[in-house]
C-alpha cells in the first residue's frame, strides 16, 4: 500500500489530512510522536501480509510497548479503533502517516558523502516514506563529481541555491565533527529548519530548528555496559548457588577454586564499575538535541 493515499474504504481524504506538525499544534508529547514510526513500522508489516484488523494487544506487542501505553497515545490522535474489533490496519497506517506528515514529499539534502553518506544515499526506506534525496553535497574536490545512488555530489557552493530550489527544510550531516557546526550553519542560514545529525557532536541552534542526533558510537557504549555488568554479576550469582549447594558440592569448588589460584577459596571480587566522569561514560549529553534509535528503520 502507497502511504500517502488515504484508503478507499476511508470517508477521510488527503485534503483533510493536511500536514502539520503534531507535537506542536495539537498537543501530542514528544514521547508519544518518537512511537508513532514504531506503530506505522508494525502496521505496515500487517498491511503487506493483508491483515485487515488488529487488536491493540497485537499491535502494541509487534512495535514493542504495552496496550495501555498504545491506547494512552492512540487517544491524542483520536478514536480509530472499534470495541471488539480493533483497528482498521489500512486506515490505521494512512492516519498515522498524516500525522507524522508522510502523506506529501520531503526533499532531503545530504551534507558529506564518505562512506555513511554513500550509504544513506542508497538506503531505500527514505522513498517508501515520502523522503527524497534531492541533492548529494560535499566540500573535497576528490568527491565532488563522483555520484552516489544515481546522484551527482554537488559542491557545498550550491548549497543555498539547491535549499531554494528544491523547497528542502530537511538536512542530513554526516560529516566529520569538526566540520558538522559550520554545515548546520550554512544549511540554517540557507532555511533548513529540521537537521539529522549523524556527527558525534553536539549543535547548536537557533530557535525554531530541530536537530535529532543519532551517534552509533554512543549505543555501542551503552551496550558494552550493560555487556560489563552482566560479566561483573556473574561471580556474584555463581557464589550464590553454591551457598545453597550440600557440603561435598561447595568443598569441591573451594579446592577447584583454590587450584586455579583463587587463594582462600573465595571468588574474587568483580572490577567495580566505572564511576561518573570516568571512561565509558553511558549517558550522552542532550544538548538541545533529540535522541534517535542508532538502528535504521526497517
């Protein structure tokens, strides 16, 4: 199904579903706008496989949060559900992408073309969701010329005359960070108000634009702590049971424990974990930026 066209069975027409900004216009919290592609990814899986209803239980279990929450964010939309039927799917995802402004085209510039922007310019999921690259932007004369996806990459000189031409208000970096405060510069001065930032470092703003950040490295962090905890807790859990275990069982793991040079036959102590401040630091700073799902969108 085309999102983007409302389905025939619906009394709602794209006219009527103008696109607007939710979070702002109607009130919806920003949490709620963050699921609202986690419900239109769902729904669009039971689309394709001709799913004509759904349950709140179901689809709150296929995009990963529980029904009550589905509901709660539901409401802010409207009511589109039938008691003891469910939800509409095809109706569902046509409201949902009205909401989230997919139903008209978004022309996107992509501002760095190395490996990250070669591969965003050649990641299908942004046309089958009303983005469209418009133009490939670069400052090297070794890259600029070279194509990506069909794509020429222009010189970063044409920046504001592409912005103007191409209606865009969404920009792409993926620069290195050192260059990735000057292009949000030069893409907001030349009316760009929305900016995904894939540089690991923080922006700055004015009023008015909207950055998301998505920094892989980051999440990679975040699961190596978890990784270190769950290695830290395993001496823990292990000394645990044995505690429980009869006599024969517990000497004969204080004499394996003593054989590999545990000493007094005790397990030894896990590292203790890193304080704050220290190395592998899990919680990146907000910055006036939103956080984003490392993982691209299916």
């Amino acid at each position: 199904m085309a999102i983007g066209r409302s389905p025939q069975s619906s009394s709602q027409t794209p006219d009527q579903g103008a696109a607007r900004r939710p979070s702002r216009a109607r009130g919806i919290p920003e949490a709620t706008v963050a699921r609202l592609p986690l419900y239109l990814r769902a729904l669009t899986a039971l689309s394709e496989r001709s799913v004509p209803t759904v349950s709140s239980e179901e689809l709150a279990a296929a995009a990963g949060v529980n029904s009550a929450k589905l509901r709660k964010d539901f409401s802010y939309l409207g009511s589109y559900g039938t008691r003891g039927v469910g939800y509409d799917v095809e109706y569902l995802v046509y409201q949902i992408s009205r909401e989230l402004g997919l139903t008209q085209d978004w022309p996107v510039v992509i501002v760095g073309i190395g490996n990250l922007g070669h591969a965003l310019a050649n990641y299908g999921g942004f046309a089958s969701r009303g983005f469209r690259v418009a133009a490939l932007l670069d400052a090297d004369p070794s890259v600029v010329g070279t194509s990506a996806a069909g794509l020429p990459v222009r010189h970063m000189d044409e920046l504001e005359s592409i912005v103007e031409s191409q209606h865009v208000s969404i920009g792409v970096i993926t620069t290195p960070p050192g260059a990735a405060q000057q292009v949000c510069d030069r893409l907001v001065e030349a009316g760009v108000t929305s900016i995904l930032n894939f540089a690991p470092t923080v922006l700055t703003v004015p009023d008015g634009v909207d950055v998301r950040k998505v920094d892989l490295s980051i999440e990679l962090q975040i699961l190596a702590f978890h990784e270190q905890r769950k290695a830290g807790d395993e001496p823990d859990r292990t000394e645990s049971v044995l505690d429980r275990a009869p006599g024969p069982v517990r000497a004969a793991a204080a004499k394996l424990r003593r054989a590999a040079g545990g000493g007094n036959g005790k397990a030894r102590a896990a590292e203790p974990a890193a304080k704050d401040g220290e190395a592998g630091t899990t919680k990146p700073g907000k910055g006036g930026e939103g956080e984003l799902s490392a993982v691209m969108p299916a």
